[in-house]
C-alpha cells in the first residue's frame, strides 16, 4: 500500500500543496502494509481512503493539452491576428 499511496501521491504532485497530509497518507499506508488485524486494517484503510480523497480534491488541476484548451489557444491566434491586422491597416 505504501508503494501504491506513494506513486499515487507523486502523480497528483500534493507534496508540495499539502505536505503534512502526504505525509500522514503514507504513514497510513505504512501501518496497513505492517497490520495483520482484520478490524485494525479496516480502519487503517476508511481513514487513508478519506485522506486520500481530500489530497486528491487538493491536487493542482492539470491544464495539459485537451480538446478545450487547444480551441482556447487557437481563438487567441485569430484574435491576436486579427488585432494586428487591424493595427496595421
């Protein structure tokens, strides 16, 4: 679990938003890894589960390439050309 938390955590990059709650996610991950108590393990993992839905909630939003943002990027061209086009005239 503590493998998975981690990779999970360098892929929605919350380290740096929320370093304190990673930390307690991997913590959380770290003793399920290590519990052999059915009951123990159960709560181990309700509280990493909720944790790790609010680290993701936190996770800065990836404005990568979509369909969205590439139509966005391409109405800003034509306007930026249209404006010097009607600069220059």
């Amino acid at each position: 679990m503590e493998d998975a938390t981690r990779a999970e955590l360098d892929q929605l990059h919350v380290g740096a938003e929320s370093p304190g709650l990673a930390e307690v996610a991997l913590k959380l991950a770290r003793q399920l890894d290590e519990t052999d108590k059915p009951t123990s393990a159960a709560v181990v993992a309700r509280e990493l589960r909720g944790l790790m839905a609010d680290l993701r909630k936190l996770a800065p939003v990836d404005e990568g390439e979509d369909t969205v943002n590439d139509i966005a990027r391409q109405r800003e061209k034509r306007r930026a050309a249209a404006r010097e086009q009607a600069a220059g005239e």
